[in-house]
C-alpha cells in the first residue's frame, strides 16, 4: 500500500514537472520567433545607405569614419571627422537628401 501511494506521488510530480516545462517552452518560443523581432523599416535603411553613398562619393569626408542611421524621415550622424568643415558638411549632405526631416549631427572633431 504504501509503495502504491509512493509511485502515485511520484508520478503525480512528474506529471507536474513536464507540464511546466512545456508551459515554459512554449512560453520561449516567441522569442526565437522572427516575426516578434523588431525591424527597422526598409524605407528607413534605403535613406541611410543614399547618405552613406553620399560621403563616400564627397572627396571631403572619409565616409568609413562616419556612422548613418535613420528613423522615420529623422538622420542620426556618429563618427568622428578632421574639422568642423567636414562636420558641417557631413550634416548638410544629410539634410539636402531627398526623405530627410531632420538631422541630428553628434559627429566629433578629432
């Protein structure tokens, strides 16, 4: 009799212990869902590489040094330049392009 209740009971927990595994799982799996991961939207990545074809083709900047991104129409500019000319020249690049609203220079003179 007591070996009976000792089997239940150890089933019974093992019974538990999977289901709790499983409700974890497929509580995981979401994250290794691709479609749950957020994207930058591809008009956003299309504005950004027109700036960064922009730097290299100026024989001004050294377009390596500069980093590009782009969210919603809004640029952001990191890197680091020779002078406050190429600083400058780097944001109005940015901004004269087509789809730009706005340009937020943090780049740094060396």
């Amino acid at each position: 009799m007591l070996n009976r209740k000792i089997d239940t009971l150890f089933c019974c927990k093992n019974v538990l212990g999977l289901f709790v595994i499983i409700v974890l799982m497929t509580g995981c799996t979401s994250m290794f869902n691709p479609e749950t991961v957020e994207r930058e939207p591809q008009e956003d990545v299309v504005l950004a590489m027109k700036i960064k074809s922009k730097f290299i083709q100026s024989d001004e900047l050294s377009a390596a040094a500069i980093h590009v991104e782009a969210s919603k129409h809004v640029v952001k500019l990191t890197g680091f330049v020779e002078t406050q000319t190429q600083k400058e020249l780097a944001g109005e690049i940015a901004q004269l392009t087509s789809g730009v609203s706005q340009v937020k220079n943090f780049i740094e003179v060396k």
